[in-house]
C-alpha cells in the first residue's frame, strides 16, 4: 500500500492511502492499529506532505562502490554514519532552498527505509521485520562545506535538505534490488541499482539500532550512488526508486 501525508484546502492534515488517484483517510496512527476511513480525496485536490515526520533522519555516506569512487575514497569498513536534523525533512513539489552560505548545492537520490516499530540491538535475521516501508529521498549536500567541514551537520543540515516522498510504499519485497536515478531538468544524472549498496538494508538496521534506539517513523537514507553533481536556482529534480515513485522538487532561492 501507498501511505500519503496531505494537507487538505482547509488546512487540515491526515494521513491516508492512496490507491489510483484517490486517498482514503486513516484514522490512528500508521505506526499502530488504524483504520482506512471511507472518507475520500482526488489526489488532485490536496497538497502531499512528506509522507513521514521523523524524530531523526540517519543517513549512510559512500554507501555505493562508484560514488565513493568518484569522491576519491574507499567504501568505509563500517556504516559511515550521520544525521540530519527533523528540521530539514520537506514533501514532494516542495522547494528546496539554495542557502547563501554554499555555492555548490548537490543533489543525492537514495532509498529511504521508514521504521515501523520500536529497534533496539535489533538481529540480522530480524532487521527488516522493523521496516515499515520505504520512501524516496533527496540527500541535499552543500559539497562545499562537506569539504570545508569536518563533519557533516551544517552540510547536509539546512532547512528543506531532506526532501522524502512522494508516499511510504509497504509492499516492497526486493528492497535489494531496485532501480534508482536520478534526473536534473529531464536529464538523468545517476543511474544504478540497490544491490550496488555495500551495506544493504537488513545490514543498516542492525548497525544503527545497535548505537541508538529506532523509533517508528524514523527514516534511513541508505546512500547515493555516482553521479553527483551541482544544481541552481529554478532546476527541477527527479528522485526515481524502482516499485516506489518519483519524488519531484524545485531549486529556489530564499
Ligand atoms: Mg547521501
């Protein structure tokens, strides 16, 4: 199923299903028991939010062979860890803001996993009972600061830096084989497939939960392969995962 954020024309903000072009509502949170109201929308008619709002966003750097490659580094022994804040977490057809302190804003397509319930030390072999589903994520970069800083907050840290959606799709099995790509302005840009990942899925969940807890809602961004490069002011962008959607956001200045 395809679980959406909206808001309605009144303002008003739900959470439903979305099946063709029309979201029924749910009452409850997604996370627990819940119903699928007969209460019904045109998707036409209703702004999507990010489909998630969570605690945190822990993200995965040089998780591909080839982008760790293009960035002149070895794919890390362990799961490179990092954070973006609550704050940077913006839905589909938002604008994502060029900041005035960077000068080279990236784009960076990834498979975004969505936790379902509570992960502490979670096993191996249990690590993707957790999952909720999975979303699509951009991995806004100022490649400048990632350079100039030492670590990676204010980089990849900015107000509407994390744009995910369009919807949480919970009915992908193949999560280690799926197409990504990404395209700028219609012109595809990266282009590769999740079992190019060097820590797959179920690997990031055990990692993670072993160092802090994983609450529902939170989201993984598992990494982004090669082909990164810089976008401006009025760019579209295109975030493509196999058996999920599109995600699609404008450049703007503030
Ligand atoms: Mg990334």
């Amino acid at each position: 199923m395809k679980y959406v954020r909206f808001e309605t024309k009144t303002g008003a903000k739900k959470h439903g299903v979305l099946k063709d072009d029309k979201i029924k509502v749910v009452e409850g949170s997604i996370f627990e028991d819940h119903k699928i109201t007969d209460e019904a929308y045109s998707i036409h008619t209703v702004r999507l939010l990010a489909p998630v709002e969570p605690s945190k966003v822990l993200c995965i750097g040089l998780n591909y062979v080839d982008h760790a490659k293009e960035f002149g580094k070895p794919v890390p022994d362990e799961p490179l860890l990092f954070l973006k804040p609550s704050t940077s977490v913006i839905g589909p057809e938002d604008n994502v803001i060029y900041p005035p302190q960077t000068k080279n804003l990236h784009y960076e397509v990834e498979l975004a996993i969505v936790i379902g319930r509570v992960a502490k030390n979670v096993k191996h072999s249990e690590a993707l009972g957790y999952v909720f589903g999975y979303t699509v994520a951009n991995d806004i970069t100022a490649r400048d600061l990632q350079s100039t800083d030492s670590q990676w907050s204010r980089a990849k840290g900015f107000d509407t830096f994390c744009p995910l959606g369009p919807w949480i799709e919970t009915e992908v099995k193949n999560q280690d084989n799926l197409d990504i790509k990404l395209f700028l302005n219609g012109e595809e840009r990266q282009n590769s497939n999740t079992n190019n990942l060097a820590f797959k899925c179920a690997d990031l969940i055990e990692y993670l939960s072993g160092i802090m807890t994983l609450l529902p809602g939170d989201v993984i961004l598992t990494g982004t392969p090669g082909g990164i490069g810089s976008m401006q002011p009025g760019d579209k962008v295109e975030a493509y995962v196999e058996k999920i959607g599109t995600l699609t956001n404008t450049i703007a200045l503030p």
